[in-house]
C-alpha cells in the first residue's frame, strides 16, 4: 500500500508537469492546470493521514474501526482514482478524454498526457486489487461492523475529555430540566 500511495503521488506530480505543458500549448488549459497543482498539495498529505495511517493502524493493531475509517476513505480514493483516469475536461486530471483532445491539436502533449493517464490508469487498478485484498485479509480475521461499533464506543468512553464533556452536558441538561420556565 506504501507503494501504492507513493505511485499516486508520483502520478499527481507528473499530472501536475502535463497540465502545465498543456497550458503552455493551449491557454484554454488554465483552469485545468490550476486545479491540477490543488489536486497535488491536497491529495499528497491527506491520502497519507486518511487513509494509509488507519490502513497501518488497523493492521498494527488489529482494530476493526481503523479498517472501516480505511474502507470507507480509500473506495472513495478509488473513485477519484478513476475520475483521474477518465480525465474529464477542466477537472485538472491528465487521463483518457483530454489526452485525445491533446493529441489532435498538439502530437507531443498528447503523447506525454498520455502517459499519464496510462499511469493513472495502472493506479486505480491497483487501487481495487488492493481494496479487495484487504478486505479480504480483514474478512479472515473474523471482524466485524459490531466490534468496529464496540471499539468506537471504548475509545469514545475511555477519553477523559469525551467523558467529562459528556458529564457537563447531563448535568447541565439536569439542571435545566428542574429549571421552572
């Protein structure tokens, strides 16, 4: 998954270099090369924090709730993953639909956009082989969404804040209930 991630990251960066090509040939590539360097400095850091940590998590731990926090995250990843591969016009994604439209106007552009959306392409495939071979991994262990539920729940109770928090609130709500209006 390491890799993975870093193949992403690689992907965002070399997308980032075809956006900017592509808007040196066509100035209509503008906002796609704008969105392109916002898809990179969000996408980097927050893949790490949203979804390879829980991943790393979960299977230091064997916790149950930071597979969940990592299925729920990453099949969202993988969705972006083949929107990039798709490369809708103006989305700042050098995949299929733009490269063609790159490659009848300028052969060159076309061809390394191209070879973008080939590695986008390998990216969210591997993005899916990945996600069903942790599942799968995450279905032997004999895991469950109660015991996801139950692990929330201690964590949620065993923090002093969340407890003390908790206690104002009844007490307030207490309070207020013997109140006369």
């Amino acid at each position: 998954m390491y890799y993975l991630w870093m193949a992403s990251t690689v992907a965002l960066f070399i997308n980032f270099l075809a956006s900017l090509v592509w808007f040196c040939v066509d100035a209509t590539g503008a906002s796609g090369f704008g969105l392109s360097i916002l898809w990179a400095l969000i996408f980097t850091p927050c893949s790490f924090m949203c979804w390879y940590r829980p991943m790393y998590k979960a299977f230091r731990s064997d916790s149950s709730f930071n597979f969940f926090v990592f299925f729920f995250i990453f099949f969202a990843q993988d969705v972006m993953y083949v929107l990039q591969a798709v490369g809708i016009p103006g989305w700042g994604f050098s995949g299929w639909i733009i490269s063609f439209v790159a490659l009848r106007q300028n052969p060159g552009v076309g061809i390394f956009m191209i070879l973008v959306a080939v590695l986008f392409t390998v990216v969210a495939g591997l993005g899916i082989i990945m996600l069903k071979r942790i599942h799968s991994l995450y279905r032997r262990t004999g895991a469950s969404f109660q015991k996801a539920q139950a692990e929330f729940a201690a964590g949620v109770m065993s923090n002093q804040t969340v407890r003390t928090a908790a206690a104002n609130a009844a007490a307030g709500a207490a309070a207020n209930s013997f109140q006369a209006p």
